[in-house]
C-alpha cells in the first residue's frame, strides 16, 4: 500500500510538468510548427538530462544495460516520443492543448489494457466503473459544437477541423500507452533520467528522416533562431520530457501503468485555469464538466 502511494505522488508530480509542458510547446508550435518543435525538445531534453546527470556523477547513458533494455526504452521512444507525441503537437494546433489533453484522458484506459496483456497487471473491480466514468467525461467534452481556432489554416477545414484534431488526440493517447509500457519492459531498475536519455534517441530516430524526407529541415533551423519559440522549448523540455516523463517512469516501478496514466490524465483540470490566462482560450460549461466527470473517474481509478 505504501509503495502505490509512492507511486501516485511521483505521478502527481508529473502532472505538474505536463501542464507546464502542454502550455508552452503549444505556444512555440504556433510560431514554428509542430515538427520543428518535437525534434528541436527532443535534443534539448538530451542536453539536459546529460547535465544533470553528469553534476550527479554519472553518465547519461544507464552503465550496465543490456542490449535488450536498450531496444525496448529506444522503441518506447520511438511509439511514444515519435508516433504519440507528432499526434499530439499536431493536435495542439487544430484543438488546442487543453482540448487535446483531455482526450488524453483516455490513456488510461489504453494503459490499463496493455498492461494486462503484457505484464498479467490485474486491476481492482471498480476500476472499470473510473474508466467508464474517464471516457465518458471525454464524450461528453467533445462532443459539443464548440468553434475551433486553428493556428495552422491550411491543415484542415473548418468543418473538419475538430474531428481531425481529436483523432489525432487519440493517437497521441494511444502513443503514450504504448510508450509507457514498452518503456515498463526496458527500464527494469535503470536510472529514470538515463531510461529517458536513451528513450530522446528513439524519437529523434523517428523524426530526423521525416524532416529529410518532408524537407522540414529550413522550417528547424529556422525555429532555432526564433528566441521567443526557443526559451519556451527550453522550458517545456525541462518540464516534459525531462521531469514529466521521468517521473512517470520512475511511478511505475511502484504502482501499475494504468493508476499512473490514470493520474497523469487530471492535467485537463489543471490546465483549464492557465489556458484562459495565457492563451486566451475559452472555455464552455460542458467542457469544464466533462472534464470533471473525467477526473472523477480518475479518482475512483486511484481509490479503488
């Protein structure tokens, strides 16, 4: 009992850096694109973890990981850093990133799935009961007719826009999942820091030939010179990638997959109150209560 609790404290504290996070890639996406801005965090979260873990005394790299390990941390950042994170910025930019974290909501239960397919992870009785609760708030959050202001005009179609983007939402739920459950299988004890240093390689190996093959290459280069989009980057990959996705690695060790996506999803309650003050974002009665009936689920998740 008193290692679960651990566990959904080190998520909690997650959920303090995907907030960060969700707020300021979305704000550099608006100025340099989505793809500039996953490859650009990726090699900054490199950066940092490298020193940090240098002043700690010890390498980025985890010493004495086996091959096996190395593959599966490199394929969870590939499915999550790469395919669910490409989803996801993408997503920002057509729904907004308070939108779009709420349909990460569903992770959890994606989470939860997998980790009984993979791991045998049997989950209490009611937690069926927190998730129906979870991807019933999300249905009744979106479900509404709301008026999406995309930044990028040219991806979609007015009409289209929030069914694109919402899907594309989903997938970046369904990345982290299974993200989150191959990096279960490589991090075997490893140092969280050094599980997520390998885990940037994986997604930089996924985006750097899309960015050749797209000729996205100028638009990064070009992000990189745009010091406003680069001192948000900066933070958002400390927040993220960094301290998000360690955090998150290191609740697993104590507490299953699906509680700790489970916890992570409450960043739709928490980033409603920002997204009204520093994006301008407006926010409707049905949104704000599905999201509560979303995070109500959540926490029968935890409680049950």
């Amino acid at each position: 009992m008193f290692d679960h609790s651990i566990g959904e404290l080190i998520s909690l504290a997650a959920v303090l850096g995907w907030t960060i996070s969700a707020l300021v890639f979305e704000s550099a996406g608006k100025r340099i694109g989505s793809v500039p801005v996953n490859i650009i965090r990726l090699m900054m979260a490199a950066l940092i973890i490298s020193l940090i873990n240098t002043l700690r005394g010890i390498t980025p790299w985890p010493e004495g990981i086996g091959t096996a390990d190395t593959l599966w941390l490199l394929a969870s950042g590939f499915v999550g850093f790469f395919l669910g994170d490409l989803l996801l910025f993408r997503s920002y930019l057509i729904i907004g990133s308070r939108m779009a974290m709420l349909m990460m909501s569903l992770s959890p239960p994606i989470s939860a799935i997998l980790d009984r397919i993979v791991f045998g992870t049997r989950l209490a009785p009611g937690d069926g009961a927190g998730m129906a609760l979870t991807m019933a708030g999300v249905a009744l959050a979106v479900s509404g007719k709301g008026r999406i202001k995309s930044a990028d005009k040219k991806a979609v179609s007015s009409r289209n826009a929030r069914l694109i983007g919402l899907l594309l939402a989903f997938g970046g739920a369904a990345g982290q999942s299974g993200g989150m459950i191959l990096g279960k299988l490589g991090m075997s004890g490893h140092d969280p820091l050094g599980s997520t240093f390998i885990r940037t390689f994986g997604g930089m190996a996924g985006f750097i030939p899309l960015i050749l093959a797209t000729g996205a290459f100028g638009r990064v280069v070009k992000g990189v010179k745009d010091k406003p989009a680069m001192l948000r980057l900066g933070i958002g990959a400390l927040a993220g990638p960094v301290f998000g996705v360690s955090a998150i690695l290191l609740a697993m060790r104590y507490s299953p997959a699906g509680v700790v996506s489970a916890i992570t999803a409450i960043v739709p309650i928490t980033i409603i109150i920002p997204s009204i003050i520093f994006l301008k974002d407006r926010v409707t009665l049905r949104e704000v209560f599905g999201a509560v009936v979303a995070v109500t689920g959540v926490v029968v998740l935890i409680i049950t």
